[in-house]
C-alpha cells in the first residue's frame, strides 16, 4: 500500500496533488467568487456575528493555524488569536459570545485540542474545527466541521494533512469574507483562481530537481539549523524546523527573521545551517538584508527564492527556485521543499521516517 514508495511519507509527500484536489472538489462556487463549506453550519448571518476567531492546536496543525492568522487577517480584516491547546486550555480563557472557537487536527484526537474544545463547549460557544478524520472526537464533538480530505495519513511527520488545513483555512477566508463583504467577488474570483492553479504548482514542486539529496550530503554532520521567514512565511520556519527536528533528530528552531538581531544571530558561525525562506512577496528586500548578514558570519545559507530571481540567492551555498503562487499560497510551496529536504537528510541519516523515536501519530495522553 506504498504504492511503490519506500515509505509512508515520502508517498504522503507525493500525494498533496490529489489530497488538494480532493479538498478544493466541488465546493468552488467559481461564478461568485464563493465557496461552500456545508459542514460549517453557520450562514451569514451567523459568521457576521462574530468578532474574533480563535484558533486552537498542537504542533504542526498549530504552525497552520498561524499561517491562518496571517491569510484571514489580510483578507477578512477579523482579529485572529492563535493558541497552543496545552496552554490554552489550563489559562481559564477568555472567551466571549462573539468568539467562534477553531480547533486544527489532523487525528481529531489530540488530547489537548480534544480538552480545550470541551472547555469551549463547556461555555456554550461555537466551534467549528478542522479535521481531518470525520468520526474523530473532535469532529464528532464540534458543532461543525471543514473536513481536510487529506486521506490518510500514516506516516508521523504531518505534511499532507498540514497543506489542506492550511487550505481548509484559506477555503474558510473566503467564505468569512464573502459573508462580511470584506471579500468582494472580484478578490474571491481572484483568490479561487489562485487555488485552483495550486494542486498542479505542487505537483511540479515536487517534480523539481532540487538537489535536495546533494544539499543533504553535504551538511549531514551540521548538528544545528536555523530556518528563517517573514510574515507568512515564519510559520512555514517553524514548520521546516519541526519537520527537520522530528524525522532527522537534527536541532532546528525557526524564527521570524526580524528577530535574528535579538537573539538568535549571536549562534551564526560555519556550522550553522541557515534555510532563508525569501519568496519575491512585500518581504523580499528586507529578507535579502537579514541573509547577508548571516553569510558575513560565515553561516552557511541555504536560500529558497521564487523562481525566476536570479539575484537573492547569490551568495547562499545552495540555491532552490520554486514556483510562484501568489503571496498567499507560494509558502506551501516552499514548504514542500522543506519537506524534501528534511526527508533526504533523515534517510541519509538512517533514519525511520515514519516512525521516528518517542514520537506517536496520535497525543492522546498529555
Ligand atoms: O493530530 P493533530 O493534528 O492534532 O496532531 C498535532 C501534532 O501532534 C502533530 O502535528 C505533530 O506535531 C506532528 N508530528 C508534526 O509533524
């Protein structure tokens, strides 16, 4: 059942095409810019009403609710709060009737996304969660649902299932937005168009020959990595550098890259690895500056730059060009690059991709 794959979840990691499709189906109302999320249950009036969204996970399925934060503030103008279930759900949150309550599962099964959601429900708010398994608890125990489509996914590292949520959310945008008015049609005509070029972008992600097993040979000994992103981009950071930490048991944190003079750049030497997300988004000039900084000390950079710019990655060791999806979607494109390159570094390590140590498909304890 690899399908000729070595493992689960290169296979996984090959199947976002068809898992997208299977997503985006036919809830695209392309004549009005709009979509249908049926399992929602709320119309729209009822998302006029709220305020505030209230985004609640764990691990990657809490690196796409950020991306999250960042798309339906852009584009619906509602405040977005972003919460860590654990820490979340033992703070006596504040939630008010205004609020509607999101928790992102990939299982539906996480222990503390599955409390936090009860502790909602506890306070008689609405919640609608992401999810991808229907019969889950957490689908089971919400008051809607947008159900990810991602099939399963049996492979630890999350990378499937984490591009349809960040889809699912941008699908939810669209709605929210067009609900408010803060959407037009001609932006959800837009924003679909943009959607609906994606499954083949990462198809032809997938196809690029990016030396990834090259890049992977010849920093193998490199004990630390930094990933560094603005805006949009920070959460696919953070994502990169989990999914390099979990599978390759190589130390990785992601930063903003703004925050690299706080801190983090007083690490910087030859046996740092440095991966620069610098897609040609409103960022660009400013990522750029905060790259030469790390190479004038001697940090050896991998940059992934958006296809077609030549000049941002001139001074990076390696260099991945990746397609253009707009400034919403291209980040899923780069982080199907750091899925590759945190893949091939994992199995020239020797590791166990799919079931990498003292890690479980599934928190179901705390
Ligand atoms: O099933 P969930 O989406 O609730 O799981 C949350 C995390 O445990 C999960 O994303 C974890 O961080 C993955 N191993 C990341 O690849």
């Amino acid at each position: 059942e690899k399908r000729g794959f070595p493992n689960y979840m290169l296979k996984e990691i090959h199947e976002q095409p068809q898992a997208l499709r299977a997503l985006i189906g036919d809830c695209l109302i392309k004549d009005e810019g709009d979509v249908l999320l049926e399992g929602l249950g709320l119309d729209d009036e009822a998302l006029r009403s709220f305020d505030r969204l209230c985004l609640v996970a764990c691990g990657s399925s809490w690196h796409a609710a950020l991306i999250g934060k960042y798309l339906i503030e852009e584009q619906c103008r509602i405040p977005v709060d972003v919460e860590i279930a654990s820490e979340f759900r033992y703070r006596n949150p504040i939630i008010s009737e205004t609020t509607l309550v999101i928790p992102i599962s990939q299982s539906g099964e996480t222990a503390d996304t599955l409390a936090a959601l009860r502790e909602v429900k506890g306070r008689n708010r609405r919640v609608v969660s992401i999810c991808n398994v229907i019969d889950s608890s957490i689908a089971r125990e919400s008051d809607g649902i947008i159900h990810t489509h991602a099939g399963l996914e049996i492979g630890v590292a999350s990378t499937k299932a984490f591009t349809n949520q960040v889809v699912a959310l941008y699908l939810l945008a669209i709605r929210l937005g067009r609900a408010t008015g803060t959407i037009s049609r001609n932006r959800g005509l837009e924003m679909i168009a943009d959607l609906t070029e994606l499954p083949d972008l990462v198809e032809k992600t997938l196809k690029l020959d990016f030396n990834a097993e090259e890049i992977a040979c010849e920093h193998l000994t490199a004990c630390d990595a930094i990933y560094l992103g603005r805006g949009i981009c920070y959460p696919v950071a953070l994502e990169g550098a989990l999914k390099l930490k979990e599978i390759s048991y190589v130390h990785a944190d992601g930063y903003p890259a703004g925050e690299m003079k706080h801190g983090p750049i007083a690490l910087i030497d030859r046996d740092m690895l440095v991966f620069v997300l610098a897609p040609r988004d409103r960022h660009l000039a400013k990522v750029r500056s905060n790259m030469e900084e790390v190479v004038t000390r001697g940090g050896r950079v991998i940059a992934l730059c958006s296809e077609g710019d030549e000049e941002t990655g001139k001074k990076a060791e390696f260099t991945l060009s990746i397609p253009w999806a707009g400034e919403t979607l291209s980040p899923l494109l780069f982080n199907v690059a750091l899925q590759l390159l945190a893949y091939n570094f994992a199995i020239l390590k020797g590791k166990d991709v799919d079931q990498p140590r003292n890690l479980a498909k599934s928190v179901t304890v705390e």
